[in-house]
C-alpha cells in the first residue's frame, strides 16, 4: 500500500502545479474523501483516481473489471440487555448502508460474509474463540450451546472464530478488540494517538479461506468480466461453503457492558438482540494495473 501511494503521489509532484498543501496530502485526502468499499460509487471513484495519477506519473494504467458477489451490512441491530426480565436494554446500536448509495456514506462495523439473522441469546465470553477455549469451558461445565459467543480478536483469523463457535453450538457471534492489545491500555486512542476507541471495532471478512479464498462464487478460478460467461455456484452450493451463524464486531465499550454483567464466563444473565440483514450481491469492482511503458 505504501509503494502504491508513492506512485500515485508520484503523479502530483509531475504535474509541478502550485499548492500550498504537500501534494501527497492532498492526494491522501482524496482518496480518503468517501468510503471507498469495493462495488460502491466510492470505490469507482477511487479507482479513477488512482489510474490519473498512475497516468500522470508516467505509467500505462488499465482499470480491470471483474464482477464478483459481495456481502454488505444493509442492516446491522445490537442490543445488550442485563437480563431476560428488563423492559428497555442498556444499549442499542442500529447502523444502515445502501451500497447504491452515491456518495455511498459511512459504512457500518461489520464482518463481511457474516451470516443474516435474528437471535436473542445469553452470552459466553469464549476468550479467543479457539478450540482450546471451547474446551477449557467444557471441563468447567460452561454450556455455550445456544448461546452468543463474545471473543477477542486476536490469535486466529476471525473466520475460525464463527466456524468453532457454530460447531460448538453457539448461534452468533460477537468479535471485540481488547484495549490491552489495541486500546487505551496501549496507550492514546484516536484521534489523539494511534490505537482503537472503545466505539470502534475491526471490520474484516469471516469467509473461510481454507475453501472459499477471493470471491466465494467461483472457485478455482478468476470472476468474469461483465458480460462474459461466468461458472458461479449455484446460491445452495454458495450457501453452504459460508458461514452460518452471524457475527459482528462490536467497540470495547460494548464488550465492556457485557463482561462486567456475566456471571463468571456466563452464560448470562446479562443477554444480546442481534439483528443482521447482510444481503449478497453480483457487484462490479475495479482493479488499477500500472506497468512501466
């Protein structure tokens, strides 16, 4: 990512017009004006600004365009309740994203991939989500069977996390980032210092690499270009190679609610609403190829 910036700002210091900011600073902040998530008006936008800057620089630029299905967050509901008798919960977050949008607006925490759902189930804090949690819970007679696991990031690709806790029995799955790792306990959080707010969390897909690398719906080759021929799985034989419960991240601070009202590791008595509504869609995205002439 670096050298590609680089290139790019490469572009604005050719083209020896007067600004009276640096011109990698004004390149970055065009890039970074909107969200720029693949399939969106906000990633063509960034596609075409990067293949003028590559242009400027020198380079011969070619936009390549695939279409490939994607998973995106159109609706995205959690609520913490501290128990199953209360009448309002402690805190409830509900994020949307239209991804026909223009501009496409702020995108949502979320785990692409993630399954859609609605559940309401007590939670058990799996520590990582791996394996050797799981089992460490089991011999201190923790049942997670339907319950919501709460994992750190952390250890393990967080797909891992949903498969164990799917084949555990839990049916969702809250995925945080604990501040001693990536926090105020490291030190400054943005936009003071370079670590995580306790609002925020880390986005990032849950597909099983192991079977599913790239885009899900053509495995073991490339995804076609619009209006060529495509060998996309069918929506049964897709489904079934994705994940199955559903899963988002979650800030810290939300985490925080919930640890402090388990009893032990749980389950409960403190409990989580989670609404997901992650539609998959055929989308086109672009790829920038640079070569030096």
């Amino acid at each position: 990512m670096g050298a590609l910036f680089l290139a790019l700002a490469a572009g604005l210091f050719a083209q020896e017009v007067p600004s009276k900011e640096p011109p990698s600073r004004a390149l970055l902040l065009e890039l970074t004006a909107e969200p720029r998530l693949a399939g969106t008006s906000g990633g063509l936008q960034g596609a075409k600004v990067a293949a003028r800057q590559l242009a400027r620089a020198g380079w011969e630029v070619e936009i390549d365009e695939r279409e490939v299905v994607l998973s995106y967050p159109r609706r995205i509901s959690v609520e913490i309740w501290a128990s199953v008798s209360e009448t309002a919960p402690l805190s409830q977050r509900v994020e949307r994203f239209d991804a026909d949008a223009i501009p496409p607006g702020d995108v949502p925490l979320y785990n692409a991939w993630s399954a859609s759902g609605n559940v309401r189930a007590k939670v058990v804090d799996v520590g990582y989500g791996l394996r050797a949690d799981y089992e460490e819970l089991a011999k201190s007679g923790v049942d997670v069977r339907g319950a919501i696991a709460l994992a750190r990031y952390g250890r393990a690709y967080r797909g891992v996390k949903v498969d164990l806790a799917k084949e555990h029995g839990c049916v969702g799955v809250l995925l945080f980032s604990d501040p001693a790792g990536d926090g105020g306990l490291k030190g400054e959080v943005w936009p003071e210092g370079p670590w995580k707010p306790d609002h925020e969390g880390q986005r990032g897909s849950v597909l099983p690499i192991a079977n599913a690398p790239g885009d899900p719906s053509t495995p073991g080759f490339a995804s076609p270009r619009p209006g060529e021929d495509s060998k996309r799985l069918s929506l049964e034989e897709l489904t079934q190679r994705l994940p199955r419960i559903p899963c988002t991240p979650i800030g810290a601070k939300e985490a925080g609610e919930i640890q402090r009202r388990l009893e032990g590791r749980g389950p409960g008595p403190v409990e989580v609403a989670l609404e997901l509504d992650m539609p998959r869609q055929l989308r086109t995205i672009r790829n920038v190829i640079a070569t030096l002439p």
